[in-house]
C-alpha cells in the first residue's frame, strides 16, 4: 500500500503544473492585455473662440517710389534733380488687441491627426505716417539763373479692420495633448491710402533772401502736381503659418495656445505683417 501512498503524494505535487504550463503559454500567444492607446481621439468637427494681440510691422518706404518716378518726367527743371533721394516714410512697429471665432474638422490616424479650419478675426489696427522735406537747387530756365525751391511731401495710411483665414493643420496626439503646426492663405479688409506731392518755386539767382514760395512772381519757373490714391473696404490676400497647442480639458471641451506669423499683401506698396499670440476655448462635436 506504500506505493499508493507515493502516488497520492506525486499527483498533490505535480497538479498546479498544467495550469503553469498553460499560462505560459497563453503568454507565448499574445493572450495577456494590450495597453491602451496614449492618445486622446480629436477626429470630427470643433468650433471654439480666441483672443490674442498682434505685434505689426509696418513699412512705409515704397509708397512714394511710383508717383515720384511718374511726376519727375511731367516738367523740364525736375532733370538732375533727385527727387527720389529726398527722405520719404519710414517703417514703425504697432500693436493691437484682436478677437474672433474658428472652426474646423480634423481627420485621426492613430496618433496623426490632420485638420482643416477656418478662423476669423476683428482687430483695431491703424497707422498714418507723413513726411515733408524741401531741398534748393540752381537751375537755368528762360535764358537766366534761378534758385529754385523743392518740396516732396509724402502722407500714407493703413488700417485692419477684420481678416479670416483657411488653414491646413499637421498634429501629433500625446495623452490630452496636440501639439501642431499649421499654414494657409488669410484675406484681409484693409483700408488705405496714400499721397505724393511736389511743387517747387524760383526765384532769380542771387537772392537777397531765401525763396519764398509765398511771394514768387506767377512768371517765374515753378509748379506743384499731387498723386493719390485711396481704397476702403476690399479684401487682399496674403500668407500664414504657426505653431500651436491644443489639450483637452474635458471629453468635448479643449483649450488651445497658437503663435503665427501674417504676411498682408496690402496696396500702394505697403509691407504690413504680424506676429500673433492667441488664447483659445474650444467644443468638440
């Protein structure tokens, strides 16, 4: 009976074995849990509004060029004289608050997520800028010598009022986090204007006294001509790209940061961009 007793004992040892084995190879199967994705799934549409400030850069040197180099061919005693040298605008720096909505729908491939949004904005932004500089030359006109007095004064103005945007967006999904990048064409309502205007007066040469435009006589060599141009209410096309980051608060609910640059194609060779911070809250659907 002693060998039962052995047998007994051999099944008591070895029974939990299978099981082992079995979980082994449940294991060498792949059976166990997968992890969950570290990714939050912002496929579908979304709307939400920001709030932000633009820093413009605003230059102003080109506008007089055109009606300058028009101008100086309309009058004999403008040759040899540079008209074109006489200082003009400059550029200047300005900031305004700005504000708006957007909108858009994105497309999720596992942690890849790519976007299409629309964004409008309302800004404030507006510049003047005006210059006038005059300048004596000698010139010989109706068989005499003349001192004559010239004068360029150059005005310009720009003004933003509203601009949208369509954007494409590249995102990388991390947890509650999408970080992206983004580019696209924006459409501007800028207001502008801009002016030229030269004159000059002589009077014979010498001078007991600094010409006086006021007091020359009417027969004396001289004359004024003025080129403007004004537009109000038409939109220009210009360029965008950034950097931004989108976290989900909630399930439908994220809250957003973005830095962009703009370039404004705007009119009469006006160079106007902007840097751009903005602060955004939006719901997915």
């Amino acid at each position: 009976m002693r060998w039962v007793s052995w047998v007994i004992c051999a099944l008591v040892v070895l029974g939990p074995v299978p099981r082992a084995f079995a979980q082994d190879f449940d294991i060498l199967r792949g059976a166990l849990p997968v992890a969950a994705p570290s990714y939050s799934n912002w496929s579908g549409p979304y709307v939400g509004g920001q709030l932000g400030e633009n820093w413009y850069g605003v230059d102003f040197t080109h506008v007089a060029q055109p009606y300058i180099a028009t101008i100086s061919t309309l009058d004999a005693n403008f040759v040899g004289i540079p008209l074109s040298q006489f200082p003009r605008l400059s550029s200047l720096d300005t900031q305004s608050a700005v504000y708006g909505g957007f909108a858009g729908y994105n497309y999720q491939f596992e942690d890849a997520v790519l976007g299409l949004e629309f964004d409008f904005d309302k800004s404030d932004e507006s510049d003047n800028l005006l210059n006038s500089q005059s300048h004596n030359y000698f010139i010989s006109a109706n068989g005499g010598l003349y001192e004559a007095k010239y004068t360029v004064t150059t005005e310009a103005s720009e003004a933003i009022s509203e601009y949208g945007e369509v954007r494409a967006r590249f995102g990388w999904a991390f947890h509650n986090f999408l970080p992206y990048a983004f580019g696209g064409l924006t459409y501007a309502q800028i207001n502008a204007s801009s002016l030229v205007n030269v004159n000059y007066c002589s009077e014979p040469s010498p001078l007991p006294a600094p010409v006086n435009c006021n007091n020359a006589p009417a027969g004396n060599p001289g004359g004024n001509w003025t080129m403007s141009g004004q537009t109000s209410g038409k939109w220009y096309p210009g360029y965008t790209f950034g950097l931004g980051v989108d976290y989900a608060v909630l399930q439908h609910l994220f809250i957003r940061g973005e830095a962009q640059y703009i370039a404004f194609n705007a009119p009469y060779g006006i160079n106007l961009t902007a840097v751009s911070a903005h602060l955004g809250a939006g719901f997915r659907f």
